[in-house]
C-alpha cells in the first residue's frame, strides 16, 4: 500500500507509485504471485492508475472534503473511549493488547 505526500505536479506523483510498481515486479520475477497495487486517493488517482495501482481510495470525490462534523464525531470517539478504558472491560481490553514483556 502506498499513499504517498500529496503533491501539486502530476509529474512527481507518478514517482512513489513507479517505485513500488517496481518492488512488486521484482517480487514477482523472485517467485511471488503478487496481484495487487493499493496505492493513491482522490488528488491523485490518475497518477496511481498510471503506474498500475489496482485499488485506489477515492472517498473524498466521492463525499467531499471531511467537514467539522466529522472533527467532532472524532472528538466525541475519544471521549467515549476514555469513558470506557475506565470500565472494568475497558482495562481487561487494554491489558489484553499490551505488548508482552
């Protein structure tokens, strides 16, 4: 997968996704079956599906730019989240995921 720093010249936006064309065209000629190039969004879909991307994430064409309600409902999360890491459950779940020693 690849999303590269947005970038205004269209020549320059080809670069990254050229590059990892290339590692899955040399993991492919070392014996892997590798089908798949996840690689660009919205401001840069041409670029990606020039240089061979297979899936590109394009939600912002699609439902516009993110808006303050979305800001908030992040807030909102994280503030659920913290309600909860209080909870019993919520430390089991935290607890669970730590890292090992």
């Amino acid at each position: 997968m690849c999303i590269p720093p947005p970038q205004a010249d269209e020549a320059l936006q080809h670069e990254p996704f050229r590059r990892l064309r290339e590692v899955l065209l040399d993991l492919n000629r070392g014996g892997h079956s590798l089908d798949t190039l996840s690689m660009g969004m919205s401001a840069d879909l041409e670029a990606a599906i020039a240089e061979g991307a297979t899936i590109v994430r394009v939600g912002t064409a699609i439902f516009g730019p993110r808006t303050e309600y979305g800001e908030r409902t992040m807030a909102h999360c994280l503030h659920r989240r913290r309600q909860h890491d209080d909870e019993p459950r919520g430390r089991l779940v935290r607890a669970a995921l730590r890292p090992g020693p």
